[in-house]
C-alpha cells in the first residue's frame, strides 16, 4: 500500500524508519519530511499538514491507502473530520477526529473527562483573564511550587512550575495576557504532585480495543538536573525500572481502559495512539495529560523497542480487530540523547552544517533539511535523536553518548545525565 506520513520531527523519522519495514509498504511519503526522512522515503517538502486541502489533492494524486497523522495540531483543528468527509476512497487514518483530540488540544476538557470518569489525576480549577482575582484566591489555596498549564496547544512549552506564590502570580497574569497566545488565554492551575513521571502509550480503533505498546520516561528541562525551562524534550529510556508489573495493572485498571470507556460513553470514536503523562505519586499512577499522538522523544525509544509490524498494527486498528494477535517487544534498553541548537528553547539560529556518521546507528532527525546542495543543515530547535540499544541501561547510554560525540555542528547542545536517575 502507499502511505503518507505527515510531520516533519523526530517521531516521523523513526515512524517512517519502523513503516518502511514493513512487507505491507508499497511507497512512503513523509510531508513535509526532514533530511532524514529523505532516506526512509519520498519527501514532500512543499505539503504542509494544515493546509488539508492540499493534503487531500496529495493523498488523490498520489493514490495514497494509509495516513499517519504525527503532529497534534492537524488532529486538533480536525483533518480526520476532513479526510473522512472528502476523501473519495476509504482511507486507513492514523489519528483521532477532532472530537476526540480534544483531549490534548484543551486541557480543561481533559480535567473536567478524568474528573467524570474518576481517573486519578491532581486536583484544578481552570481559569480566563476575567476571573485573575479568583485565580489569585485559589493559588493561595494551594501549597508551593505552582503547576500553570495553558488550557490550548502550546508545543510542548505551555507549562510553567513556579517555586512561591509571587512567581505564581506573575506567570498567571503573563499567560492570561498572551504569553502563549491564544493557546493561555484560559489557565489551568493544579495541584503540585510529587513523583517520578513516565509515559504509556496505547493505539487503539474506537471499539474498546487497545494494544500496549512500551512505556518510557522523558526529560523535558533544558538544563542538567532537570533545571530550566520545558523543551519538547531533551531524551528518553524505555522501559524504567520503576514500572513493574503491578504498576502497569494499576495504570491499565484505572487509567487506560476506563479512558477508552468514558470515550465511548460520550459517543466518541477515538481510533489512533493514545498518550497518557503520567506520574508515579505515592505508589499511585496519576494522570498528568492526555496526548492525542505519540510523544517526542519517547517515540525515538518506544518504536525501536517494538518487534511487531507497526503497518499490521494500523491495519488491525482500521479492521477493528486490536488485540487479537500479541504485539512484541525487544528485551534491550533503548535511549535516546537529543542535541538541540545553542538557545533552545529561546531563539536559536538555523542553517548549520551538519555532519553525522554513515552508519546503520539511529541518528533520528528532528530539525533537519537537505539544502540544494544535499547538504544536512539545522532547521530547528530540537535537530537529532542519538538512540542506541542495550543489554543494560549503561550500555545503552553509553552508545547513545558514543553516537552524540559524532555527529558535529555549531552549537551542538545536550544534556549529559539523561538516565543518570534510574541507574
């Protein structure tokens, strides 16, 4: 079959790697694609997700059977509620309907679902910039630090921990001004949970069928230590050791299934991946938010991870009929250490040369692109994944490290301790 990947991250790289895989992939597009993409398929550089006209004419004129839909903004403003209308073939989509999606694109409406559905998650009230005084008055409520989540999408950054009440306060009033756009024009204030966080990940068709894919643990603070602003994610391990099997009962008892089961009481078709941040608390998994896709970088480890056919998987998603056959697991530790531009997550300059080994190692691009001289160039924030395998977490990292002094560019960033707490 012909399918098209759409997104241009680190997650598409190692979704396109894990498609092309498969006997069932006849030809791979990735729009708009990255210079590493470019090696897994065809890339359509000029096709840009949220212009989903343009996205039908590709998937006509290119006679397209599957769509990966990788980035929650398309899934968020609707393109499955478009495709399904217009497309005049029967598609195999990747991806929650808008309805759906919601669960990501606010997070308001993700509270006020795990609230109903009594999945455990931390205590909140939402807020707009008309209720500041009434914001004020529940912040103080609460005891310090202070988690402000923007209720819309906010690439990754629309979270901000502050340590005392006056900060709080201060980022409060920033948000509700437009800090993040429209995206914190309301403002979620929760309670402060104290724990060690991981991600689980699901694909599931909508009829209350899942499979399990493996968990992981990212790290989203720039600075060593977990110190600084939230990126997109510096790096990722699956699986943790501090998930076992009980933990997993419990996440799948009461988060994962009566999720899918408060989705279908409201009526909603949720067919594609589900991501559940979660947080180890007290002994206790809570739900931190809901992600409408995979997660990055966590994709970079969970993908290499999985030994069954993902194509199949979407296949027996589209059929309806998840779950009847196990899905596999590689035993070794994956890990994965992003480098990311001098600056991230604060402006940083594009265009650097890149240069990165000729080998079969993972070297999954992010913020890449192929100038017209096919020359490897940084073209974002987050610019490769180093993931590597092992039979041990040290091992692992140490290749992930051994892969990260390779490859060279101006202002090459990363973190050194990724893993270092679940040694």
């Amino acid at each position: 079959m012909n399918i098209l990947i759409l997104g241009s991250g680190g997650r598409e790289h190692a979704l396109a790697w894990k498609v092309r895989q498969s006997p069932d992939c006849k030809e791979l597009y990735i729009a708009p694609g990255n210079a590493g993409t470019a090696r897994e398929g065809k890339n359509l550089p000029h096709l840009n997700p949220m212009n989903f006209k343009e996205v039908l004419h590709t998937i006509q004129s290119l006679d397209i059977d599957m769509v990966i839909i990788g980035p929650e903004a398309p899934l968020v403003d609707g393109l499955v509620d478009y495709l399904e209308l217009h497309a005049t073939k029967e598609l195999i989509l990747v991806g929650p309907n808008k309805s759906a999606a919601r669960l990501e694109g606010s997070k308001d409406y993700s509270k006020e679902f795990m609230y109903q559905n009594h999945i455990p998650t931390a205590k909140y009230q939402s807020f707009s910039l008309t209720e500041l005084d009434a914001a004020i008055s529940y912040l103080k409520t609460l005891t310090p630090p202070f988690v402000l989540k923007a209720d819309g999408l906010a690439a990754g950054k629309g979270v901000i921990i502050s340590p005392d009440l006056d900060t709080a306060i201060q980022e409060l009033k920033q948000m509700l001004s437009g800090k993040f756009g429209k995206a914190s024009s309301k403002v979620v204030i929760e309670e402060f949970l104290e724990g060690i966080e991981f991600s689980v990940f699901i694909l599931t068709d909508g009829k209350g069928h899942y499979v399990l894919l493996p968990e992981a643990k990212d790290y989203k603070r720039i600075g060593e230590g977990d110190k600084g602003p939230n990126t997109g994610g510096m790096g990722a391990v699956s699986p943790v050791n501090f998930v076992d099997n009980t933990t997993m009962q419990l996440v799948k008892q009461s988060i994962i299934e009566p999720t899918i089961k408060g989705l279908i009481d409201r009526g909603i078709h949720y067919q594609g991946f589900l991501f559940f941040g979660l947080i180890h608390h007290n002994g206790n998994p809570k739900v931190i938010e809901y992600n409408c896709r995979l997660g990055d970088p966590e994709t970079e480890v969970v993908l290499p991870r999985l030994q069954s056919d993902l194509v199949a998987l979407f296949n027996d998603m589209h059929a309806g009929t998840l779950g009847k056959k196990p899905i596999l697991y590689h035993s070794e530790i994956a890990t994965t250490v992003m480098l990311v531009s001098e600056g991230y997550p604060g402006p940083y300059p594009k265009g650097k040369p890149i240069e990165i080994p000729n080998s079969d190692e993972l070297f999954f691009h992010a913020g890449t692109l192929l100038s017209n001289e096919e020359e490897i160039l940084t073209n974002g924030g987050r610019v490769i994944a180093c993931t590597a395998m092992g039979s041990s977490l040290k091992e692992a990292l140490t290749n992930s490290y051994s892969m990260v002094k390779r490859v060279r560019f101006d202002g090459k960033t990363y973190r050194s301790d990724i893993g270092q707490d679940l040694m």
